[in-house]
C-alpha cells in the first residue's frame, strides 16, 4: 500500500462527524512515530511536510521514498496521505513532482484574483493526476518554516470563489496561528467559520495550527465542517521535552544511552502519545 489522496478520507470524516490529524513529520523518528500510532488507533492519517522540512531531509523525493518504503516496512494499512504543506507556487509543482499524494498550495499572500489563476491551475494539474488539492483564504497567523501570517479573519465570499474551483479541502483564517498561542490570544471566530460553511457548498474545511487549541473549541469547529486538524508545534515541544528530560536524568551517560536509538526514544514515545490523544479528540479513531 502506498499514500493516497486525502479526498476520500476527509470527505468522510466531514459526512461523520469527526477530523483527520494531519500530523507534520521532520525526519525518520516522527515518520515513523505517526504511522505506528495511526495503525495502532486504525485511524486515516495525514503526514504534512513543509518545505523548510522537505528541504532538512534532503528534499521532496527523499521524503516520498522513504514513506512509501516505511509504509511498506511497517504494514501499515490505514490510509496515509502524504500532503504538502503550505506550499508555495514553484514548491507545489516540486512536490508533485516528487510522488506526494496531496499538495497545498497557499496562496493567501496573493491578491484574491492571482491566488484564484494559481489554484486553478494546480486544481486542474491534481485532478488530472489523481491528487488532492487544498487551498487557503485569509493568511494562518504565526510562522512556520518563515511562512508569517497575521491571524486574518478569511472573507466568506473569497472563500466561496476558491472553493468553487473545485479544490479538495479550504483551510480558512478564522482567528488561528501557528506555533504557542499568546496568553491574549481571543479564540477562534466561529461565527466567521459558520459563514464561510454556508458559503462553501459543503466542502470540507481546514484548521491549522491546532497546537493549543481548547478541546471545546476544536469540537466545535468540527461541529461546523472542519474534516482536517494540523498539528506540528505540539509534537515538537513534548519531543522536546522528553529528550531533555532524558538528558538531565544522565540517562545519556549510562551504558550507551548516547546511542541516537536510545537517546531520542522518549521523544518518540512522548510523539506517539500525542498523536493518540489528538486522534481521539478529532474523532477518527476506527476510522481507517
């Protein structure tokens, strides 16, 4: 089995109820801590690489062949999309290029005019490739990989102009960002996001920067046709955390616990455990 597209499973979990975690991967360890959570849950997952990343591993084809070959390795049988992630225009035809299953192109830095020309042509490249496609309106606040954004609220009538092109899934500015919400951070507009629903036709929608979120929010915002949840600066911290943890303890300095095998391996575990408890939030547990 190889990755798919993330149309089928997000247009179910949007008819269900529930959302796909698109969990963001770095390297080997967080590869293969995602897709043994997912099995483990028999849930559909997402893994989300963005360009910056892409280009640690040593580029888009690196990251597709070795999740492919993971896949295989693994038997991993529930659905995996390996989906760029905030891509920009020359990126996403890199990344298409290279064998993903699912890109993003993020357009929202443009004017409403060129980011509709741009989407349309990936719109129409991925149709005819068998891949999925998400767009954006209204820039995700915070930074990613350089990627700034001011947390913009997304207009419901330019989101409806990008859906209608027929991409698979929007991901909209409702108030999100990326990375640690700030302590005055005033919480997701979901009046703005049940606009948009109604604007949009049914098309399954996206919340990023799902790192900090309170439950009830993310519920909600389910609740209202969000089929995908991304997830990358969580993972980070506790991985973080746990190899730190590790180090302090001197675990480093008995036997050979400097072995990178052994080293990171708390920061795996601490991966897997928030993978499992996201899966369980979103609802798509048993949902493979």
């Amino acid at each position: 089995m190889k990755t798919v597209s993330l149309e089928a499973m997000c247009k179910k979990a949007f008819e269900n109820g529930y959302a796909v975690g698109q969990f963001n991967i770095n390297n080997l360890e967080w590869t293969k801590a995602v897709l043994q959570t997912a099995q483990e849950m028999n849930s559909p997952v997402i893994l989300g690489v963005s360009e910056g990343a892409g280009k640690y591993m040593t580029g888009f084809k690196t990251v597709a062949t070795m999740v492919d070959s993971m896949i295989e390795s693994l038997n991993i049988t529930v659905p995996v999309a390996l989906h760029l992630d905030h891509g920009t225009y020359e990126g996403t035809f890199k990344a298409i290029e290279a064998g993903f299953s699912s890109v993003m192109f993020d357009g929202s830095k443009y004017p409403i005019d060129e980011n509709i020309a741009k989407t349309q042509e990936f719109v129409a490249l991925t149709k005819k490739l068998g891949l999925s496609m998400e767009a954006e309106v209204g820039a995700i606040g915070g930074e990613e990989d350089g990627v700034l954004g001011m947390g913009e609220l997304a207009d419901p009538d330019e989101c409806q102009r990008i859906a209608g092109l027929g991409v698979t899934i929007l991901a909209a500015g409702i108030g999100n960002i990326h990375g640690v919400y700030p302590a005055n951070w005033q919480g997701l507009n979901f009046k703005v996001l049940a606009d948009i629903k109604k604007k949009v036709d049914n098309k399954p929608l996206v919340l990023h920067g799902g790192t900090g979120i309170p439950d009830e929010m993310v519920k909600k915002a389910i609740a209202l046709g969000v089929a995908k949840i991304n997830v990358n600066t969580e993972c980070q911290l506790v991985f973080a955390a746990a190899v730190r943890k590790y180090i302090e303890a001197g675990k480093d300095r008995e036997g050979k616990g400097y072995d990178p095998r052994k080293l990171l391996a708390p920061g795996v575990e601490a991966i897997k455990q928030t993978v499992r408890e996201k899966m369980i939030l979103f609802g798509s547990v048993d949902k493979a």
